[in-house]
C-alpha cells in the first residue's frame, strides 16, 4: 500500500507557480520571470524582383504549465501531531507518483479509471475550455497511451500519456466520463536525477493545463493539489 503525503501549489495566469507549501518545506523556483521574445526576420526588396522567403517562428503556448524539481520525504509512525519514529528519504524511489489534480477532495489511486481514448481527450479539452482542434490541445499533447500503475493499486490501468524528456506523464480520469476538470488526474513517475529541460538534475518534470486562452480562461486562477505516493 502506498503512503500518500498531501502537498498543495496554486498555479495562476501567465504560466506562474504562485505558491507551494508542503510539509518539511519546499523551495521553489519560478522562470516567471523571464519573457518569451521571438525575434524579428527582414527582408530587403528592389521593384521588379520575385524573392524566395521561407518562414518559421516560435509561439509560447498559454495553454500548459510546467512543474519539476526533486522530491524528499519520510516515512514516519506517529499520531495526529508528533512523530514516533521516522526514515528519511534522501531520494524517493523510482516507482513513486507525483499527482496534480483540480478536485480539493484529494484522490483515490483504487479508483481510477481506464481511458476511453479519444472521447477522454475530447471532453478534457472541453473541461479546460480548448479546441481540440488546436496543435498544443490536450488532444494533441496527450496522445499516446500506455499503462499506469501506482503502489496502492492492485492491477495497471490503462491511460492517455506524453513524454516529457526523461519522464512518462499520465492523463487519468477519476469518473466514466470527463465532464469537468476535476474528474482528471494528472501524474508523472519519479526518475529519479535525470537531466532536466534546462541541463540541471530534477526527479520529476510534468505538463499539467492552465488555461490562458484569450476569452476564455484569461486572469483566472487554476488551484492544483499536489500529492506523492511513495514506492
């Protein structure tokens, strides 16, 4: 049976981790501060003359976050407000899973469920307020499938994923069908010290949606509630 240790974060517009508390203390590092500029491309013209100008850009998504770090953590015998003994945890172990989900009920492992593919993906774009039509949809992101397995659970499930670097992210539903964004969890395996997006050593890295899309989610905060199943 997995321990679960509760964490919380609030993940806010412009692609900010506003805040994140847990128990022991987390230090958090937010790139919230750095601005996305695409550079600008040019082109001289003289009248009379047919010129060849193939064009690429880069847009930043307002669709997604972004969380990673590294992971502690203790396994303890204790009562409602002391410990009795504990182990600590240097490194968590591999097979261990962060989750991220909306719902502030927390999250039940045993009671996920499998996915119905397509139909899911449809309906978390719905729930996030996306097009499923658009290149970085939920649809579009999520769209390989493999199977899922925590500590707690009993037998694999089988489940909407992406790859992110070094680590396997996983879309779970909570209900038979997806009709908010509470009714999906989102999760990653720890890898524990594998290189991160940014060349430095992380445990985790895991795409979760806020969305930002003009209309639409735009200034609205999205609370995640952060939680770790050790191995």
């Amino acid at each position: 049976m997995g321990l679960l240790l509760a964490v919380a974060a609030l993940v806010v517009a412009l692609l900010t981790v506003k805040e994140v508390s847990a128990m022991g203390g987390v230090t958090n590092t937010s790139y919230a501060s750095e601005t996305f500029t695409p550079s600008n491309g040019s082109i001289g013209t003289t009248g009379g003359y047919v010129y060849t100008f193939n064009v690429s850009t880069q847009e930043k998504t307002y669709r997604w976050v972004g969380l990673w770090g590294n992971a502690t953590g203790e396994v303890a015998l204790r009562t409602a407000s002391n410990n009795f003994y504990t182990w600590p945890l240097s490194t968590i172990t591999s097979g261990s899973i962060l989750y991220a989900t909306t719902d502030i009920s927390g999250i039940d492992p045993t009671n996920f469920e499998n996915t119905t593919g397509y139909a899911d993906l449809e309906d978390a774009d719905t729930a996030y307020g996306y097009d499923s039509s658009v290149i970085d949809s939920i649809n579009s992101t999520y769209d390989s499938g493999g199977s899922f397995q925590s500590p707690s659970m009993q037998y694999a499930i089988y489940v909407n994923t992406t790859t992110v670097d070094s680590w396997t992210n996983y879309m779970i539903p909570k209900a038979a069908s997806i009709s908010a964004t509470d009714d999906i969890v989102w999760a990653v395996s720890i890898n524990p010290q594998q290189t991160a997006f940014n060349g430095q050593k992380a445990d985790y890295e895991l795409l979760i949606p806020e969305n930002e899309e003009a209309g639409d989610g735009e200034g609205t905060v999205t609370t995640y509630y952060l939680w770790m199943e050790l191995n």
